[in-house]
C-alpha cells in the first residue's frame, strides 16, 4: 500500500522544517512547499536519505492566488492525507506607517492562502472519512498587539476558523488543530532583525526548539485537540491574560517595549 501524504508550507527552515522531518519519520511521502529552494531540496534529500520516503518540493509564493490555485489542485489531485498550513511571517512596526502592501501580504499568507488551501484538502479526507489539518497559529493569535495588529488578528483568525472546523469535521475523523507556538527559534525572527544572540529567555519569554514544537503539536493532534499551544510558560501566559479584565490588558500592554521581551 502507498504511503499517507502530508503537504507542508513553508518547510525550508524552522516549524516547517521539523513537521516535514516529523511526518517523513511517521513514514509519510511529502509535498514540500517555499521559496528558497535550495534549502527546501536540502530537507527534501535528508527526509528520503534518512526516512526513505517519497518528498516533491514545489516552488510557491503564498502571496500569489495563482500559485495557491496550483497548489490547491496538487491538493485534490494526490489526495493528501495530512495539510499543514504553517508559512508565515512578522511585520513588526505600527499599522499606519508599513506599507498596505505588506499587510495585505501577511492576510494573503496566514488566512487567504490556509482558508484556499483547507478547502481543497477536506472534500477527499471527507469521502475517506479520515485526515488531519493543523493550521500554525501563535500565541499571539491570543494577544492584541500594538505594532503587531495583522500579525495577531491574523493569527487570531487561524485560531477561530481551525477551532470551527474541528467541531464540524469531527464527526468525518478529520483532526483539525490551531498550532499556537509562542518564541521558537527559526529564520522567523532574524528576517525582522532580531538577531540569534536576542533569542534568549528573558521576563516572562521562553524561547523553544522547532522539534519540541512540533512534538507537541503532533501529541495533541493524537489526543485530538483542537488548539495546542506549547510549552509550559506560554499556556500560564494566556491563562493570566485570560483571566485579567480586558481594561488592565490594555492599560498594561502598551508599557512593555520590544525590548522587554527580546
Ligand atoms: N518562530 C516563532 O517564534 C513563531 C511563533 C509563533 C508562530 N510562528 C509561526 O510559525 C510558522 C512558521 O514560522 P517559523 O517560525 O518556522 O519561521 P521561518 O523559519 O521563517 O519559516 C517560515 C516559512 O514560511 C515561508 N513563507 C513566508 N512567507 C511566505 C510567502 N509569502 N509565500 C510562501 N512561503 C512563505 C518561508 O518560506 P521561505 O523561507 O522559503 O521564503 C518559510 O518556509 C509561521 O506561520 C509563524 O507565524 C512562529
């Protein structure tokens, strides 16, 4: 019998990266999708050298709605067993002064692109009565923002759509999981200029591993957990957010500068 799929956005480094070798050591074949496409065959060629498996790399910018629709019929034509719709990135900066180009950019990539992508994976999974979908969020997807209000009202997009489809795939044994990392290091905080030597622990930020991530994530998703936010400090995190009146968020947060938390 053939191998399950698993289609992975943004595979060439971090989150991506370590679903991809995941899935590959669950003996999955994959479909692995970015833009740097040397990296992107580097993983491929160490998932079929280390795990034996099947992996196509495809070149797609999230941004573009023609290479979404190509990637949405790669989707329905192989049938994939499992979609991770984890490529993303941050914008730091206030709302009026970045470009609209660039927020649009972010609602392309998180939502857009998850939402079209989604919808091409569940018609198959539903006939099969079978698949998993695990939509990479954040922490912030829970955190209002100053200088960050695409990035979480994106992310907290991902959170209500992926929880709504849980509920309503559940009954097909689809498992549909909202990913909500907090710090983790990847390439994701060096392309906003926050170099490696800053990704330290500090206040009330912990930083982790790509691979204790995805560990987790694909813990949960065994468990059948709608939304999965790793780590110990980031789930006490939201808890205390969760439980302080929305006002004192909003008179607090707006004190804590970048550089209290990297
Ligand atoms: N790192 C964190 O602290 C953190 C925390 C919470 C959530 N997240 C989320 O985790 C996910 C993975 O990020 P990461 O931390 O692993 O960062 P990363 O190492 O920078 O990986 C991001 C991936 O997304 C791809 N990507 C970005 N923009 C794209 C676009 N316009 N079109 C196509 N692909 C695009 C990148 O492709 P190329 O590199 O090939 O361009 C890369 O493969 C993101 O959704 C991010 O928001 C990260």
């Amino acid at each position: 019998m053939a191998n399950p799929i698993a289609l992975i956005t943004g595979a060439t480094s971090g989150i991506g990266a370590a679903f991809a070798e995941a899935y590959a050591s669950r003996g999955h074949d994959l479909i692995l999708t970015g833009r740097r496409m040397d990296k992107l065959n580097a993983i491929a060629q160490r998932c079929r050298d280390r795990f034996k498996v099947m992996v196509e790399t495809v070149s797609a910018e999230l941004t573009n709605g023609q290479d979404v629709a190509a990637l949405a019929e790669k989707i329905k034509s192989s049938a994939v067993d499992v979609l991770v719709n984890n490529a993303g990135f941050g914008k730091l900066g206030p709302f009026s002064e970045n470009a609209i180009e660039s927020q649009i950019a972010m609602l392309d990539v998180h939502a857009r692109a998850t939402v079209v992508l989604t919808h091409a994976a569940v018609g198959r999974m539903k006939e099969r009565r079978s698949g998993a979908i695990v939509n990479v969020a954040s922490i912030a997807g829970f955190l209002p923002m100053p200088s960050g209000a695409m990035y979480s009202s994106t992310k907290s997009f991902l959170v209500i759509f992926t929880e709504s489809l849980s509920m309503e795939l559940r009954p097909f044994n689809i498992r549909v999981q909202a990913l909500c990392p907090g710090f983790t290091h990847t390439d994701f905080h060096e392309k906003i200029d926050i170099p490696r030597e800053r990704q330290k622990n500090k206040g009330v930020s912990r930083w982790m591993e790509p691979g204790e991530v995805v560990a987790c994530s694909l813990r949960a998703l065994d468990r059948g957990k709608a939304v999965c936010v790793p780590g110990f400090w980031n789930r006490a995190l939201l808890t205390a957010v969760k439980l302080a009146p929305r006002w004192l968020y909003h008179a607090l947060f707006p004190h804590f500068s970048r550089d209290d938390l990297v």
